[in-house]
C-alpha cells in the first residue's frame, strides 16, 4: 500500500502532514526497509496486483483487455499498474503531484513547488539510494521488457478533470481514494468520462483496518509496542504516526458514497486481514474493546469499489 500517488487534494501532496524530526527519521528508515527488503517479491506481489485488477476488469467489461483507453488515477511514483496495463492499451495516468521519471534539475524544481519539501526530499532519496532504479530494473525484467518505458503522466486534479465526456472504457485505481479530502468529487467525474459501457475498478485501504492509519511502523513490522487499531482506540491515539492525509471514511460511508454518485456499483470488503490480526482482535473482543465496528471493518485491509456505466447513462 505504499507505491500510492495522489489526485484532488487541495495541499501540495499527500504527504503534507507534520511530523517531527525524530517520526520523519523513522519514517525514512521503515519505508528503506519496506522497499529494500526483497526487492523481486515486492515487484512480484505488485505486479499480482495488477493481474488481479486485470482480471476483475475484465470480467466486468466481458471482453479481452486490449486496444482500450484507459485512465489511472494516482499512480504514483513507481507506476507499476500505468506500466503494466500500457503494454496493450492506451494508458494516461493523472496526479496532482509532480511524478518524476527521469531525474532533472528542472523536475527537481517543479517538483519542490507543487509537491512541497517533504515528497520531494522523499522522491530524490529514492532516486539517489537506488530504490527506485532497482524496482525498475526488476519491473521490466518480470514483464521481459528491454527497459522501463516513458508513460504519459499528466498533473490533473481528478476532481477536475481536463477529459472531454465517455471518452475512457475503464477508469482505475488502487491505494488512492483514502488519501482524498473530496472523493464524492473524484467519482462524479469518473463517471463523466466513462463511456457508456466502461468499468472503474478501485481498491482502497480501509481506514477501519490496523494499518488504516498509515502509520509506517506497521508496513515495515516494526510497530514495536504499539497496539492493534490504536487509532481507533482513543487512549492510544496519541502514539500513531500517520504518515499521510487520510479521510477516514467508514466502510458504510464509502459504500453510500459510491452508490449515490453510481447506482449499481459493487462494494466489496474483502476481509484480507492477516491471521495475527484475527487473533488479537478476538482478545480485544474479549476484553470488551472495539465495539462500534463489525469484524467486517476491522478485518478488512482493501475495499474494492465496481461499476459499469449503463449503455442509456445520460
């Protein structure tokens, strides 16, 4: 869940959160580990995250996913999902963020005006450590290309989207939505330049689940003694350490959002929490805590949003 970019967010960047010295540090350091640790079966499970999306999109527009136009809202700095579906497929991606491809002193400083210092001090990091070359590297050597292709990114607000009406036959996302102050916005317009006929597929991570709060510790499995759902659980909300602007919209919220701007559409809570998570929430349940949210919400990682625009959609 850490390769998101950002679209429709009114700050410079996502990351435009205040931490301090000392969290920041720990940040770079959490998400150094998170990166570095296996870098072949980080691209793998990236890419059967791709694959997966793939083939959910293809079963909701019944039809062989190539020679389609397609739209990927924040896709980040990595553009792993962009790369893969523009191998068949005419692809653009859009981020309110600057996504730098090739190192410049001129990306660098458009970079650090609509970015702010925080992502692009994060961004060259990546860069000058190698991180980014590497998942590179190995993104093209898993899709056996002979290096990794310029993409089209534009800086859009997906809020406010330059693309003329039913112009796109699928619309997609993945990690993103959580991060935007205005969702409902983002979805009104998706539906917009969808052609009729034309799918969105989004995953999202739930604020509800244990790493809903962004915080990095929990990525890198290094929390140390900070507990499960502390974000949720008010005397140990003090020690959480988002890392990022986070809406926090429920599992109900979300799937009211996504219904009234697109009647029909599915929401799938996938339950995809790990066996250690099950484990201590049933200690917690035990114990009497959490009991405002389902073990739905709370066991659930990614949300997956579906939609087919209707052919008579006005």
């Amino acid at each position: 869940m850490l390769h998101c970019g950002i679209a429709g967010y009114a700050m410079n960047s996502y990351v435009s959160t205040r931490l301090g010295a000392f969290a920041r540090i720990s940040e770079a350091f959490n998400l150094y580990r998170t990166h570095t640790r296996n870098t072949t079966n980080t691209v793998s499970g990236l890419l059967q995250q791709a694959r997966a999306a793939e083939s959910r999109i293809r079963a909701l527009l019944d039809r062989p996913i190539a020679d389609l136009k397609m739209l990927e809202i924040g896709p980040g700095q990595q553009l792993v999902q962009l790369l893969y579906f523009s191998a068949r497929n005419e692809v653009v991606g859009i981020d309110l963020d600057v996504i730098l491809q090739r190192l410049s002193l001129r990306g660098c400083i458009r970079m650090a005006r609509r970015n702010g210092s925080v992502r692009t001090c994060k961004t060259l990091a990546r860069k000058v450590l190698g991180i980014d070359s590497k998942i590179r590297a190995e993104l093209a050597r898993q899709l056996k290309l002979a290096q990794f292709p310029d993409l089209r990114v534009v800086q859009m607000d997906a809020a406010k989207m330059d693309f003329p009406e039913n112009h796109f036959d699928v619309v997609f996302s993945r990690a993103v939505f959580e991060h935007l102050p205005d969702p409902g916005s983002v979805i009104s317009e998706i539906s917009r330049v969808l052609k009729p006929g034309g799918v969105m597929f989004v995953v999202l991570h739930l604020f509800s689940s244990d790493s809903g709060c962004h915080d990095t510790r929990i990525f890198a499995g290094e929390r140390g003694d900070l507990p499960f759902w502390a974000h949720l659980r008010p005397e140990y909300q003090t020690a959480v350490r988002s890392n990022s602007y986070l809406n926090r919209l429920s599992l109900a919220e979300w799937r009211q959002t996504f219904e009234t701007k697109m009647p029909g559409s599915e929401e799938t809570a996938l339950c995809d929490a790990g066996a250690v998570d099950q484990q201590e929430l049933r200690r917690l349940r035990s114990r009497g805590e959490l009991t405002n949210y389902s073990d739905e919400e709370l066991l659930t990682v990614s949300l997956e949003a579906s939609w087919r625009k209707p052919l008579d959609h006005n």
